[in-house]
C-alpha cells in the first residue's frame, strides 16, 4: 500500500514555523557550548531538521531536563501528530502561555523547532531558534515566493526519536505570519532556517519526514520506529 502523498506547498500555505539556526544553541548553554567543540560539532554535521542529538557531554541534569521534557512531547504513533491545526483567532494569555511552554521544552529537549500540534494542542503556532538569539514563535504561519531550487538533506524530529532522514526543501522562502502579540511578521529564510520552517509548518498539517523521504529511508526508519507508549506528562 503507497503512503498518502504529501500535501505540495503550494496548496498548503499556512503553516508555523521560522527561521532555524544552522548550530541550535541556547543562551543558558553558551558555557556548554564553549567548552566542547566536538558536541557542537556533531550537531552541525548530524541535525538538519529539528532535533539535537543526544550526547554523552550532556550533563547529567541536562540529560535528565531532555528526557523530562521528551515525555511532554507527542511521539509517533500518537494520533494528534497526523491531525490539521487550527488557526489562531485569539491572541490572548493563554496563546503566550502556550508559547512559553513551547520555547522552554525545546530548550529543554534540545531542538531548534517545536509545533504545538507536537506538545497536543492543535493551533497553527511554532517556535524555532535562531542561533544565540531568543526563541522565536510564529502564529498562522504562510509561505510565498518558495524557491524552485530544492535542497536534500538529513532531519531528526523530536517526535521521532532516533531517527534522521533525507528530506528535500526548498532552499529559500518568505514566512508571513504573526507574532504571539498579533503583530505581523515577515521573515525571509534560507537554508537550514528554511528547512526547519518547512518541517515545522509540515506538523501544523499532520505531515511528518516520514512522509517526505525515500522508500528505503521510510523502510529502513519504520524498522527502527516503534509506536512507543506515551509516558505520563509530569
Ligand atoms: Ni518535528
């Protein structure tokens, strides 16, 4: 049985997402970082998409705040991943509260891009980190003048642990949207911060990387993959 195709972008404009960075880092993590080139260096070369790494340079409460924060993230096999969000009508107290969440698990979990649809809630918002600068999240997210040059490249996804797959994106793109505050916002992406913004976008639709990759990278991923129980959020 073929896997539904995805959605084209074009006739899915609206989704989250922004810009990427091409080293996800932390302001708290800077000392980290600083001390231990070969963690940085991995994450350069291994994550494209949304995901660090897991490390042994982690420190142990490090690793115990990304395995924390990975229980309040939706993993496969849980339905909500495969389901449309909605667009954001109230920019109210409880859409920052969302968005605070939001910023503070993928700090926590080390990713560099989180979609609500990952933490269950089923609103057209994400968030991405862009190098050392604070979080980033964007409300009703659309995309214009998509690039016809594509690019492939390997992404993780926090909600497909241990796994990382090629995905081909368009290099370069403009992301309309709003800020939490309901400001509008407009930022042209390119590279890594396009991909994460395609991939993020892709969660606001139910579409995971599983979805975009090669048969034998799908094949080869679902060996690996199992629907794993969702652990009770603490
Ligand atoms: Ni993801």
């Amino acid at each position: 049985m073929r896997r539904p195709r995805s959605p084209p972008y074009d006739k899915h404009m609206k989704a989250p997402c922004v810009l990427a960075s091409r080293r996800p880092s932390h302001p708290d993590d800077e000392a980290h970082y600083e001390t231990s080139s070969q963690y940085t260096g991995r994450v350069a070369d291994e994550v494209e998409g949304q995901v660090i790494e897991e490390s042994d340079e982690l420190d142990a409460e490090a690793q115990a705040r990304r395995q924390l924060a990975l229980t309040q993230i939706r993993q496969y096999g849980d339905p909500v991943l495969r389901m449309t969000a909605r667009e954001v009508t109230s920019f109210d107290e409880d859409l920052q509260r969302l968005v605070t969440r939001m910023k503070q698990l993928m700090h926590d979990a080390r990713g560099v891009g989180l979609a609500a649809t990952q933490t269950g809630i089923l609103q057209r918002v994400f968030v991405f980190q862009e190098g050392e600068e604070d979080a980033i999240a964007v409300v009703n997210p659309v995309f214009s003048d998509l690039s016809n040059e594509t690019e492939i490249d390997d992404e993780g996804c926090l909600s497909l642990q241990g796994i990382t797959v090629p995905v081909e994106r368009h290099l370069r793109l403009t992301l309309h949207g709003k800020d939490p505050e309901g400001n509008d916002l407009s930022i042209e992406l390119e590279g890594h911060a396009a991909r994460v913004a395609q991939h993020e976008t892709d969660h606001l639709d139910g579409v995971l990387i599983l979805d975009r990759t090669t048969d034998e990278a799908y094949k080869a991923a679902l060996a690996t993959l199992r629907p794993k129980p969702i652990l009770a959020s603490v």
